[in-house]
C-alpha cells in the first residue's frame, strides 16, 4: 500500500444529524480513515432542507472533525410527508409503500414513474456543482457515492465525464432490485430506464462495494462482468459496544426489538409464541425505532398480559444500551430482501453477544452469517414450533446466555475501514 493519503470525496445524503442505521455506515468509515491519515471531505444535503425520517444530534460528535458541505435540494418528499402526516417528517417512506388507499396508489405510481431512480433526484445539481468545485481545488484522487438514495451515484457520472479520478461506488442496499420498487407501480418504460442508468453507473466506477455478495454480485457482475466488486458489511462500533454496561433485569424475561417495523415484515409467528407463554411468565417486550402507533396498538392487544414498551427513536448509545439489557434480541427480515441485504442492525446484534431470534430465510447471506453465533437462529414464519423452541429454551435458563461469535472482531468498524483503504488503492 502507498504512505501517502490523499483526499477522498464522499457524497452520502445521509450524514448526520440524520439518524437511522442507513447514515452510520460512512460515518463510521469517514471517521476511522480520517484515523488512517486520509483526508475526507463529505458532501450532503443541508438538514434543514433535508427529507430525514428520523434525528439524531448525538452522532454529530463522531464526525466533528470531519470536513463537511452541505447543499441545498428540491425535492418532493417533505410536501408529501406534510399532506400525509401534517409533519415533515412523520410519513416519509421507509421499508414499505403504502399502497392502500387511492391517493396511496396515486402517490406510489408519481414516484415509481417520475422520479426515476427515487424521489430525492433533486439534490443532484446541487451535489454535482459542489463536488466540482472540491476536485478543482483540491485534485481529489478518489470519490465515494453512496445510495440509496441512488441518485447520488448520478453525481459521481456526471463528475466522471468532467474529471479523472478513481470512483467507488457503494450500494448500501440494492438498486433495481430493492424490494420495495415492486410496490411503486413502475411501468416497463419506468423499469427499462431505472436498470439502463445503474448499468451505466456499474459499468463507469472503478469499483463497486456492497453489503453482500452472493445473489446480489452475479446481478451485477451481468451488468459488468470486468467490474471489481468488493463486500464490506455494515460494521459495529467496538469502543461503544466495549463502554456500555448493561444488563438483562431479574424477575421478568426482556426481550427487545429496535428498528423499523412494519406489515411488510414476518412477527407473527414470535406473537403467537409470545401468547402461548405470556400467562406462565413475567415477559418484558420493548421496541425502539420507528414503529408504527397502529402497529404498536396490535402488538399490545395481542399480548395482554406481557408488558410492552414503545420507546420510539433512541439515541445511537441509548439503543445499544437498551440492546444490551435484553435477554433476547429480535429481528424480522423485510419480505423480498431476504438474498440481497444484511442490516447493520445484525452486525450490532451480534456484538453484544445477546441472543438473537430473526424471522426470515436461514439460507440467506443473513441467514448463514447468523448461524455462526452459538445462540442465534434464523427461523422461517411457518415454523412456528421452532420459533417457541428458541424462546421457551431461553425463558427457563437460570442465567442469560451469552451468545458467542467467532473472529467477531474483524467485524468492527475499524477492521472494516482498513480493508475499505486496501480496496481503494487496489484500482
């Protein structure tokens, strides 16, 4: 590898004081190469402007010392979030489409087919004319677009006609192929035209990073057989992990679930077991993230007699505290994501070394990599009995289990972050 460090661009939307696992990734790996001598320069969106489900000032502190600009967008999400909610940020999609009313349908089909690749396209001019003027002062050698929203990378193929340097581009989820584009109404011309420009994207970088690979990079090595592709997991932060000290509580079993949740997930099977248990013991369940009040209302009515807590948006730390207090952790898949992504969230999980309970595939990348825990399963919805296996198992132990993973470490953030500066000097 080469002593000398250079610039390196960044243009994520996300940054904080945005929250929600989707902006840690380069956050992290921002704040860890800027510990590796690199000098990192991160283009985003002004905040006030910005069409962010969720806050979180905390994370400003990690990236303090951090160069940032930020532009301003147009984009039509916050009027959307406002007609739908009142609020500007209360019904920003995340993790599903809700397609059940008309003007659901009506404002699924405008996005799907208008806002090709996704409704925040409107930040791309802004983004380009900063960019532009970051290569021209300081020579930068390396640039990083990271999506969704995927019309970041649009900002990365117009600098490249502009501009020689070496372009990564980093899917956080997939493009195309992201689950939810099933529910936007996309006609074939709409469809025809989203494949064309992240086939073009895919063919231009010099190099393309993803969370996984399997299923995902033979898609994508078809788009661009020469292409370098590269897996980088999310990560999880093992000074935070190493700086919390929490613990499951006695007299009642804490199970903690933290997160998005939606229809578009499997829980019913871990309520039904939740039922049939709730009236021979003490049952704690608590959410955190983004839970929906209808959503929340239903967990509660079918659950009675267990307790459960609807702590809304926590604080990165406060979360990992919360996680860590758990005698189990839950996670549910979202349908249709099960061969293209593995969250964040189940990096974070596993590093607490709580127990984890996922509905979704056990053959998926998330699947296999959960397997390698000593008390961690991934269960299909209809096996119901194995789900009430894992939880009863867990109940009658005397003591909370430990849930152990080999080479955790290289899992870390910081681990990540070297091999990512390997790569970059690799094209």
């Amino acid at each position: 590898m080469k002593t000398t460090k250079p610039k390196i661009l960044i243009l994520t939307y996300y940054w904080p004081p945005s929250g929600g696992s989707g902006v840690q990734r380069w956050m992290y790996f921002a704040k860890h190469l800027k510990q590796l001598g690199w000098e990192p320069i991160v283009i985003t969106v002004d905040e006030s402007q910005a069409s962010y489900p969720v806050l979180d000032s905390s994370l400003l502190k990690e990236v303090d010392e951090i160069e940032v600009i930020r532009t301003s967008t147009r984009e039509p999400l916050g009027w959307y979030s406002r007609l739908v909610s009142g609020t500007k940020r209360g019904a920003i999609p995340q993790g599903e489409v809700k397609t059940k009313s008309l003007f659901g349908k009506i404002a699924a089909y405008i996005r799907g087919n208008y806002f090709i690749p996704d409704a925040r396209k409107g930040w791309v001019s802004f983004a380009f004319k900063a960019a532009k003027k970051q290569i021209q002062q300081h020579h930068i050698q390396y640039v990083i677009t990271t999506g969704p929203p995927h019309s970041t990378h649009l900002v990365g193929l117009q600098l490249k006609q502009h501009f020689d340097f070496k372009w990564w581009v980093d899917f956080r989820d997939p493009w195309t192929e992201l689950f939810y584009n099933a529910s936007l109404y996309r006609t074939s011309k709409a469809i025809a035209k989203d494949k064309a420009l992240e086939k073009t994207v895919v063919q231009k970088a010099n190099g393309v990073i993803t969370t996984v690979g399997g299923a995902l990079h033979e898609q994508l090595k078809a788009l661009a057989p020469k292409q370098n592709f590269v897996v980088l997991p999310n990560g999880y932060d093992a000074d935070l992990i190493a700086s919390i000290k929490s613990a499951p509580p006695k007299g009642v079993f804490h199970i903690v679930y933290t997160g998005l949740l939606t229809e578009n997930q499997d829980y019913e099977s871990v309520l039904k077991a939740l039922s049939k248990f709730q009236k021979h013991y003490p049952i704690q369940l608590s959410l955190a993230g983004q839970i929906a009040p209808e959503l929340f209302l239903k967990i509660q009515k079918a659950l009675p007699q267990v307790t459960v807590v609807n702590k809304g948006y926590l604080p990165h730390k406060e979360a990992i505290q919360l996680m860590k207090s758990a005698h189990l952790l839950l996670n549910f898949i979202f349908r249709g994501a099960q061969k293209h992504m593995v969250s964040g969230k189940l990096l974070e999980y596993i590093a607490t070394e709580v127990p984890i309970l996922s509905i979704g595939d056990p053959d998926s990348e998330a699947g296999q990599f959960l397997m390698q825990g000593s008390c961690a399963w991934m269960v299909t919805p209809e096996n119901q009995s194995f789900v009430e296996a894992c939880i009863i198992r867990l109940i009658e132990e005397k003591t909370p289990v430990k849930n152990t993973f080999l080479n955790k470490t290289k899992w870390s953030r910081a681990s990540l972050t070297k091999k990512l500066a390997e790569h970059l000097f690799s094209v």
